[in-house]
C-alpha cells in the first residue's frame, strides 16, 4: 500500500461512530522505518478557516483495519489530540 492510497481513505472513530477526516501525514520510526502514528487535520477554526488548533495523531496500535474505502480505529478523543505550534 503506497501513502497516497491512505490518503484516499476516511478516517472513522468507532467510539463515537465519527468520521475524523483523512490522513494527511504519518509519523515513522528513522531507525526502522516503521510507521508509529497516521496525522489528520483537526477541524479548521473560524468557519473552516485561518488554520487549526489541534491535529488527530492516532498510533498504529489503535488501527483496528484498513478496509477499500475507509480506515477504522478505536480510541478516545482525549487521546488523540496534538497541539499544533
């Protein structure tokens, strides 16, 4: 699977059952090359504008699986959040 493909691919909480939008960047160990986390953008701020406040970093553990069309992980919000700046 090439990082385009998850690109492609809805990000989906089944916590809550909420769509998290999709991934925009991953987070990869340099010594091994293995991929810790997948990055999607937070919501934006003022009306979807003028950047955002938080991403969601959700570690590869908690990918429950990747299907054709979306991307199913399990863990709470609070979790997730990474301050941005």
């Amino acid at each position: 699977m090439r990082f385009s493909d998850l690109c492609d691919k809805e990000v989906i909480n089944v916590n809550d059952c909420r769509c998290l939008g999709n991934v925009r960047d991953i987070d990869f160990d340099k010594e091994c090359g293995r991929i810790c986390a997948i990055i999607i953008p937070g919501p934006g701020k003022y009306l979807g504008c003028f950047g955002r406040d938080f991403e969601f970093c959700i570690p590869w553990s908690k990918i429950i699986r990747i299907g054709p069309d979306i991307i199913l992980v399990d863990l709470d919000e609070k979790e997730m959040k990474k301050k941005i700046g």
